[in-house]
C-alpha cells in the first residue's frame, strides 16, 4: 500500500460513501481554499485534498487503490499531479463549485434563470352518488398566481425599464480570474445581478413588485364524468399557477371523493341495497317497488322467498368510467316481522299456524 493515505487526507472511514466523501471534500475544500484560507500551507494542503478526491470520487481509481495501493502519480505513470488530469477545462469553470462537481458528477455551468413552469395545483371535492351516477359540471373556485394584469408578467413597470444587463452586457455569464494551487484560472459564473437571463429591470412594477405574477381567485368549470370513483382524478391542462418569465402554466388536478350514501353500498361499478318485504309477499309472491339510482324501478318477488335472498337488477349500477354499459344493482330482501296486528290477522295467522301442524312443519 502506497505511503499516501487518501481516507485520511480526507478524514473518513474506508468504509464512507461516496455522498460523505463529498461532504468531507467539501468542507475541506473550502476551509483550505488559498483565495479565502488563512491556514498555513493553505496551498499544499489544499492540493493534498484534490488528490485524495480525484481518486476517491472516481469507483473505478478507488477500487484500484483500495486494491494495489496505488496513488495519483502512478495512476499517471509517475508523471505527479497535475490538475488537467481532473479533466477540467479551466476557461470553463464556474468557479469552486464546478471543481467540486467535476470529482462527483456534477456539471459545470448553472443555468440559467429563464422561463419556469408554474406549479401545479389540486383540488379536492365530494359529489354524491347520484352525481356519479349521471355526471356533472361543477364550478370552482381556486386562488392561483397569474400573470400580473398590469405588467402582462415582465415585472417591469414598462418595457423602457427591461434594459441589458450593465453587468454581463446581455450574456448572464461573468468572468473572473482567480489564484489557485494550479496557476492564475479564469472561471464563468451565472450573473448575479440578472441571475443569467442578460436582462435587468431598472424600475419594476408596483402591482407585482417585479415578480410578473400576482395572487387572484378564478372560477373554472370542470365536467366530472358518469361512474366517477372514489380517488378518481382529473387533470385540468394549464388551468395551475403561472409560469415564471414567460414560461407555460401548470395543471389544476381534480380529485373526486364520494359521499356515504344513505341507501345504497358502492362496490366499483356495483350497488347494493338491502330492502324489507312483508311476509304475504315472501309467501306468495309480489311486484315491489324498490330504489335506484336514476328513480324507482320494479322487482318481481318469486312464491316463497327466503329472507337474505339477493336479486340482480342488470345494469341499473353506475356506468363503466372507461367504457360502455353500466354495473347492476343487487337487492337483498328481508322480511319485515309486522309490530302490530288487528284482531282479524291474528285469527287468520292462528288459523294458518293450525293448518300448517296438521299437515306437519316440514310438509
């Protein structure tokens, strides 16, 4: 193993990941920067830590020098350290960070501060069943940022006042010349007076305070669809907040909540209902009239109909979201003991339970 030990320039475990190799980098990095650092040797030891760095950011140099030991220099043959060996292109750079993204993966320049795509937006509603059923068109109301009525979203207070930036003369990139371990490098930033757009606004609007947007309250419609569930959501193109310097408008998305039903049990496309039937109907049969969700609907009750027995009603559930036909709609009956009985259906039952001993219970 070579006599230089990367983990401990670095400070960490050979055990650490690459993430608290970057971290332990960086913070070395900028305690040991010769433009900023006051420490003694500031130089040497901030070429130590680039080193240390090029091997260990890099899988493949840190497996071969975890394996053979092997160190920068034999890496390049014996030829030493040389910072063009990091790959960097020192006309360029954008400054420490970009030295700091070269090891790790990062890129070079920042972007630049363009057009932005507003946000998008939800907005939660319930509807009942019946509403579901048949589809609606509902009306909401959502606060949003838009472009700024006054500025139309250039954040100036006119157009005279959006002038070239004095400090990038309309590039958005600034060059500087700094002394490093390596030699006098000059390195590209993004402009921070027009944060890389080449444009400056002299006097901004006062209804947006240069933001092109202002805060407002719109009402859209949205059409919420036959057989509608519970979570389903619907995507409103362009109607979110809007986008920054121009840039497109986000979504508005709808999301649909069901409410309890009184009646009726939703199971996907399927409703259920439970419904009484007097104990002449189960017994002799009968022609109930029963709920559904577009009005009332006739069942035919068979001769000797157990409580519990449940009908299918075709296609009288909620339409299919995604295609055509509708669920059905099962009616589970039971029957309804009377509380109250005249004198001539006592007799009457006393009469039937009389007749039915004769003839047995099972007959």
């Amino acid at each position: 193993m070579s006599d230089k030990d990367y983990y401990k320039t670095l400070g960490v475990d050979k055990t650490a990941t690459k993430e608290e190799v970057k971290k332990a980098y960086k913070t070395l990095a900028k305690k040991y920067h010769p433009d900023i650092s006051q420490e003694e040797n500031a130089s040497d030891k901030f070429k130590e830590i680039n080193e240390a760095a090029a091997i260990l950011g890099d899988d493949e140099k840190r497996s071969q020098y975890d394996q053979y030991g092997k160190t920068y220099d034999q890496f390049k043959g014996g030829q030493g350290f040389d910072a063009n060996d990091f790959g960097f292109n020192f006309n360029n750079m954008g400054g420490f960070e970009d030295i700091f993204d070269t090891f790790f993966g990062g890129g070079g320049r920042r972007k630049r501060g363009g057009p932005k795509r507003g946000s998008d937006l939800r907005y939660d509603i319930e509807i009942p069943l019946e509403e579901a059923f048949t589809g609606v068109t509902k009306t909401i109301t959502i606060p949003r940022l838009e472009k700024c009525s006054k500025c139309h979203g250039s954040g100036a207070k006119s157009e005279s006042d959006i002038v070239t930036c004095p400090d990038c003369n309309g590039a958005g990139q600034v060059k500087r010349v700094q002394r490093t371990p390596f030699g006098m490098i000059q390195t590209q930033t993004t402009c921070g007076k027009c944060q890389g757009t080449g444009k400056y606004i002299k006097d901004e609007c006062e209804v947006c305070d240069g933001t092109g947007l202002e805060k407002k309250t719109r009402n859209i419609d949205i059409k919420i669809p036959k057989g509608a569930e519970e979570g389903t959501n619907i995507r409103a193109s362009e109607q979110g907040e809007a986008g920054e310097k121009g840039g497109p408008s986000g979504d508005l998305y709808i999301v649909i909540h069901l409410k309890e039903h009184e009646v009726f049990e939703r199971e996907g496309d399927e409703v259920n209902i439970r419904v009484p039937i007097s104990f002449e109907s189960a017994v002799l049969g009968d022609e109930i009239e029963v709920p559904t969700l577009d009005g009332k609907a006739m069942l035919k009750i068979p001769t000797g109909t157990d409580s519990g027995t449940v009908f299918r009603m075709k296609g009288k559930g909620l339409p299919h979201l995604h295609g055509m036909g509708a669920g059905s709609e099962f009616v589970e009956v039971y029957i309804e003991v009377p509380k109250k009985l005249s004198k001539k259906q006592k007799e009457l039952l006393k009469a039937f339970s009389k007749e039915k001993k004769k003839k047995g219970l099972f007959k």
